[in-house]
C-alpha cells in the first residue's frame, strides 16, 4: 500500500500586496498547482504590537528584509484585512483546496471560529504565548504549530499546553525562523526527534529557496510542508523574496507525491517490474568444450551474465564433479548435466 502524500500548503501571508483582487488570484493559482491547502495570517497592526515609531519597535537587523520598518507599519503594510477572509474561504472551497489561518490573538480566534476555521496555525513566534495556546486548543481543532526560536525547553512547554487544554491532532513543523533561511539551517533530522519525543505528526515550515528541503523532509516522516506563495517575486510584496511561485509550486507538489511513493513500504520481494530483468543476474556458464565424464574445474566454468545457468552460491559444490553428458563453450550450467546435484 502507497503512503499518505503530504498535505502541502501555500502560505499567503502579505503576498497579496494590499488588494484582494491579487488575493483571488494567488487563491487561484495555488489551486491549480495541486496544493491542498491555503492558508492566511488574521491580525492587525494594533493586535500585534504598539505604534510605537523608534526603540525596540523598529527592526534595526541591517540584514533583515524589513531594516529600518516599524513593526506597526509593516504589520499594517503585511495584514490581510478581515474582511477578506470569507471571500477568500469561499473562493478555496469552490476550487477545492481548504483554507485556514494563523490567529495572533484572542479576537483573530473569535473572528475565525464564525467562518468555521477547520484548522489552526501557531507561528512561531507565538508559539511562547501559552495563553493564546490554551484558547486556540480550546476549539477541538486539528493544530499546527512552527517550532522556530524555542529550545527544547519551550517547546515542550508549548506542546504540554496544547495537550493539557485538549488539543488531540498536533502537528509540529520544524521551522527556521529566518527570511530566507538556508538550507544548511534546516536541520531536518531535528523532526524525527520531534516526533519521537512529543508523539504527533511533524513536519516542515520551509523558507528555504527552491524546493529540496521540503522534498527532503518527506524522507523523514513530513505529513505537512508550509511554503510561502506568489504570484511573482518580481512584483514584490512583504514575503515575495522567500515566496516560491506557481510553477515551482507545482514542481514541489509532484515532487513531495514522488518522494512519498518512493519511500512505499519495507519490502526485501522482486516485484513484478523487476522480474523480466531477472535473467540477467548472473550465473554459471561452461567456458569450455567438455565430455561426459570430464571433472569440472575452476577453469571449466565461470560466473557471468546471462542467469540462465545455476547460481553462483553453487560455484564450490560444482568444483570437482563429473559430467553426465557432453557440453560446449557458452552452455549455462544444470543439474542434468553434472552429476551428484539435485
């Protein structure tokens, strides 16, 4: 029996760039790409954070995508107003493919359970509000939840929350929390551990460039893969430069459905595919013009492709035995033509 391909995901996040025409259409595209789920970010600027215009409100990394932003301002800029989310839900359920969210607080998670919200999405930096864990676990929701920026201390924490106020179907995702990340950061084995140790599903919030991380992480036990989703980089937006397009997107769907039927089950039997194949093991060919009665030696046959002849684990019992009949150059070998085998 196949196993289960992954449930891939196309994160919007603030790809839509303000207008929720864009917003349609990246619903629509990612639909066409195979993915099973879209997936949005509920919030606003005054849920996340204070508009607060210096200090530790402003992203000082010179390095980060977002150098110099108010936090308020980008959250502003990233949002994906409220309003929007029951057209976009509908537009999903027409096409197909679900659609979820990822809450920031209370009231996201209020506004998501009147649209039915069938799954629950904790970021990773979230992940440490205990309190917003206990609320969301409270809807008896199946839940995911990125494992960036937590040791293992916290992140047990997180999970014995998530369990305690009854949360039943948990999937951790091994995050990275960097934009991009690099591939040599993704640390995969990390969701075997993960999977061990917490007893749930695991798999991948992925923001790497390309594809190769999160077919890797199928290997490995994946059930879910996140990626980021545009319509095209070049257009720009807040997440455009870790978002994979269209046909990537698509290229990741085949691929992750490749990775898991590969891995199909453990399996030591020739299957039928292999089979017509058989006949060229090799086996034990007379090398030379012999008589009946002839001893065989190690000069007399040799192990070789075709398999038409007996298998080589028979090479010694064959060593020393006499010949019922007459053989030729390029015979295989038999048991009707030495004597002594069965």
């Amino acid at each position: 029996m196949y196993r289960e391909s992954p449930f891939i995901i196309a994160e919007m996040s603030g790809n839509h760039n303000g207008s929720l025409y864009r917003a349609l259409e990246i619903v629509e595209a990612a639909a066409k790409t195979g993915v099973d789920a879209l997936k949005l970010q509920t919030y606003t600027a005054d849920t996340m954070t204070l508009d607060i215009g210096e200090r530790e409100f402003v992203i000082d990394n010179p390095d980060s995508l977002w150098a110099d932003e108010s936090l308020y301002r980008l959250y502003e800029k990233a949002y994906t107003p409220w309003e929007w989310h029951k057209p976009i839900y509908d537009r999903c359920k027409e096409l197909g493919i679900t659609c979820f969210s990822t809450p920031f607080d209370f009231t996201a998670v209020d506004f998501l359970e009147e649209l039915d919200n069938p799954i629950y999405k904790i970021a990773s930096f979230e992940n440490n509000d205990l309190q917003l864990l206990e609320r969301v676990a409270k809807t008896g929701k199946s839940l995911i939840m990125s494992t960036g920026l937590t040791t293992l201390e916290s992140l047990t924490l997180a999970v014995d929350t998530l369990k305690n106020a009854g949360c039943e179907d948990l999937t951790l995702l091994k995050c990275t929390s960097s934009y991009p990340s690099t591939v040599e950061n993704s640390n995969l084995l990390t969701m075997q551990d993960m999977k061990e140790r917490f007893n749930c599903k695991v798999g991948l919030s992925d923001h790497t460039m390309g594809i190769g991380a999160a077919v890797a992480s199928v290997a490995l036990g994946g059930t879910v893969i996140e990626k980021h989703f545009t319509l095209s980089r070049a257009e720009g937006g807040v997440d455009a430069v870790f978002s994979i397009e269209p046909a990537e997107m698509k290229q990741l769907v085949q691929e992750v459905k490749n990775a898991s039927l590969a891995l199909g089950e453990i399996d030591y039997n020739i299957n039928e595919q292999e089979e017509p194949s058989l006949c060229f093991k090799r086996s034990l060919y007379f090398v030379k013009d012999m008589q009946a009665g002839e001893v065989i030696t190690e000069e007399s046959i040799r192990s070789i492709r075709p398999g038409f002849g007996l298998e080589p684990k028979y090479y010694k019992s064959i060593i020393g035995k006499k010949l019922i009949k007459d053989v030729r150059y390029g015979e295989p070998t038999s048991v009707e033509t030495i004597e002594g085998l069965k």
